[in-house]
C-alpha cells in the first residue's frame, strides 16, 4: 500500500483514487441487485392440494399439453427414422455383399485370363 500511497503522492490524495474504486464496486453490487434481484420472488408455490400437486394456471396447463403432444410427435419420427435407418442398414449389408461376391468374380476371370 506504501506504494501507492507515494505514487500518489501523499495521504489526502488516497481518497481521490479510491473513491471512483469504491464507487464503482458499488455501483457494480447495487446493479447486480437491481438484474438479478433478492430472490425472494422466486418462493416455491405454495400447494393447496392434499397430494402436494401445485395448481397452476388454464394458460400454463394448455402450453404444457402442447409440450406433451409435441414430445410425443417427436417420438414417433424418432421411433419412423430409426426403422428407415434399420431398412437402409440392411439394404446397404445386402447391397456390399453382392458387391464383394462381385469382386471375387472378377478376381476369378482376371487370373483365368492370365493363365
């Protein structure tokens, strides 16, 4: 500290660098509070059910059914894609087998046209 002190050039002159320090981290906090908040808006909800379900609004319910159904749909064309890649996986094994039954064929009439 003794080093800052004499850059500055002397004890009065501490305040006047750092008072804009201080300030800013200030300002920084007073910031993160305003952004951020003091999380006491974000209690749980409270349940009113004996089963401890928490109600929730007509608007909600609707966007979560329309989450559900769009799962759903999803896992259909996963569940479709899956058996087209099954397809094509057994297609392409037939498809290399024939290419290498192939190529052990020609393997057989170049040596016979060599002889």
């Amino acid at each position: 500290m003794d080093w800052l002190l004499s850059a500055i050039g002397g004890d009065q002159n501490v305040l006047v660098v750092l008072a804009p320090i201080v300030g800013a981290l200030f300002t920084g906090v007073a910031i993160g509070w305003v952004l951020w908040g003091d999380g006491a808006s974000e209690a749980p909800a409270k349940s009113t059910q004996p089963d401890g379900a928490i109600e929730i609004d007509k608007p909600t319910r609707e966007r979560v059914q329309r989450l559900e159904e769009e799962v759903r749909e999803a896992r259909r064309l996963l569940a479709a894609t899956a058996s087209r890649d099954e397809d094509f996986a057994q297609d392409l094994s037939t498809l290399d087998a024939a290419v290498k039954r192939a190529a052990g064929r020609i393997a057989l009439i170049a040596r016979g046209a060599k002889s």
